[in-house]
C-alpha cells in the first residue's frame, strides 16, 4: 500500500470517528432530555415573561382549574390567573404541589410605591415585615413575610388550617419588574411542602422578561417526541443517525477494500 492511499484511509478513518462522536452526543442530548434536566418553558404574552418548570411537571387543563376555584372560597383575583402547574397528571391536582400564576399589569412601581406596599403586608402578620438581601425560602417560617430588595420579590409563607390542623401550606412570591408584579401561588400538603421549596425556588429563580419569542416551546413537538420516547424507546431521528453512522462506515469499508484488490492486481 503506497503513501497517497494509507492517507486517504486514515482521513476516512478520522471522519468517521468524527461522525461517530457526533451520533454519541445526539445520543447523550436525547438521554438528558429524557429526564427531568430538560425543564418546560411557560411564556406569559400578557405579563411579557417567562419561567421554566420540571420536566415531570404539566400545565393543568384550564376547565379543570376553573371548575376547582368555583368549589372554594377563591379570592376574585385569582380567576385571572395566566395557569397552573403542577406534578399530578390526573385526578384531583390539589392533593399535590402546585403553582397558581397570575400577573398585576400595573406597570413599574417606584420604590416609595413598594414600600408603601410592603407596609400594609406587614402590617398583616403579627411579627411584621423582616428585610433580607439576599433570598431564601428554605429557611423561611409561616406568617412571617420577607422582602429581598436585590431580587424584587417579597415572600410569605401561610398555613390552611382545618380544626386546628394545618392540612396544606401556601408560599405567595411577588415579584416586582417592569411590567408590573407577577405573583406565584404555591400550594402543597403539609407533609410534602418542604421536599417542594427547592422546585418553589427553582421556579422563582428562573423569572425573566428577555427573549420571548425565543423561549417560546414548540409544545406539538416537545409532546410529540416525548411520547414517542415512552412507547418506543429512542425516537426515529436518533435510529436515522445510527443508521447514517452505519451506512459512513460500510462505505469506508467497501473503499478500503476495492483499494486492496487493486493493488493486489
């Protein structure tokens, strides 16, 4: 085998790696987003921001919403609520964790204006209005509400009692931006309220009002490839690049070949 032709395989050899390992990180993305690492994406047009979701988690039929307001004693407001999310696929979603959004669109507020406002929610609770820099609500504590002035957000952690019971714990986030306030309604069983402050957290973290049409999901196709990967394993995109990475290499072999009967000739 002269020179010229051990280069020419050994470039073919190194394309094909290279394309292999393209086909492995198709493979290790797929896998990733098969969990829960790949969170959903809500975009809300009328507040003009989005929040991202666990992956395990869905946005609630709003008939079922509705019909569950219309049983309790809701607050008005809470019927213009923007949606509802939550881990519990069916059923009655209020045995579960689960998250009430709705938005004030009152446009910016000034920091009198806020503090005006975090006045009167003070003056709610017994201990008062705590200030922190920074937020945390893991350590936070029922009827005690808190403001965070570098994130904007004011939280409140209330129990729902029934004979002296707390059966279900409330977590309300205000968060203050451009637009107005966006408030996040966080509901859990008592037993299961402090495993969920982490998704809470999460969730509140990840407010933001930049690239909207870009965080836009393609929901058809996010529901389309998910189910394909419950019913039949990888999707036909990830079989197409194995089947690519297939054909590649059987070319490079059949090359290889008709080189070596060549020169034996």
């Amino acid at each position: 085998m002269n020179t010229t032709n051990t280069v020419l395989i050994t470039n073919r050899l190194a394309a094909v790696l290279s394309f292999t390992r393209l086909i492995l990180t198709a493979l290790v993305f797929v896998h990733l987003c098969g969990t829960s690492l790949c969170a959903k994406v809500f975009v809300s047009f009328n507040g003009k921001f989005h929040i991202t979701y666990p992956d395990d988690w869905t946005q609630a039929d709003y008939r079922t919403v509705d019909y569950y307001l219309q049983q309790g004693s809701t607050s008005p407001e809470v019927f213009q609520y923007e949606a509802l999310f939550t881990p519990h696929e069916g059923g009655h979603f209020a045995d579960d964790a689960y998250l009430i959004l709705t938005v004030d669109r009152v446009g910016e507020l000034s920091e009198p204006q806020i503090d005006s406002l975090m006045k009167q929610l003070g003056g709610a609770f017994a201990g008062g209005l705590q200030n922190f820099p920074a937020g945390d609500l893991m350590t936070m504590e029922s009827n005690t509400p808190i403001y965070h002035p570098e994130n904007r957000t004011v939280s409140v952690i209330t129990d729902i009692t029934e004979q002296q019971e707390t059966l279900k714990k409330n977590l309300l986030v205000m968060k203050f931006y451009e637009h107005g306030i966006a408030n996040f309604y966080f509901y859990a069983p008592d037993s299961l309220f402090e495993q969920s402050k982490p998704i809470f957290a999460g969730i509140v973290a990840s407010f933001s009002t930049e690239n909207l049409e870009a965080a836009t999901p393609k929901e058809e196709l996010k529901v389309v490839d998910l189910e394909e990967r419950r019913e039949h394993g990888w999707s036909r995109t990830v079989w197409l690049l194995i089947a690519l990475a297939i054909v590649v290499i059987a070319a490079g072999l059949m090359r290889k070949r008709r080189r070596k009967k060549g020169q034996t000739v």
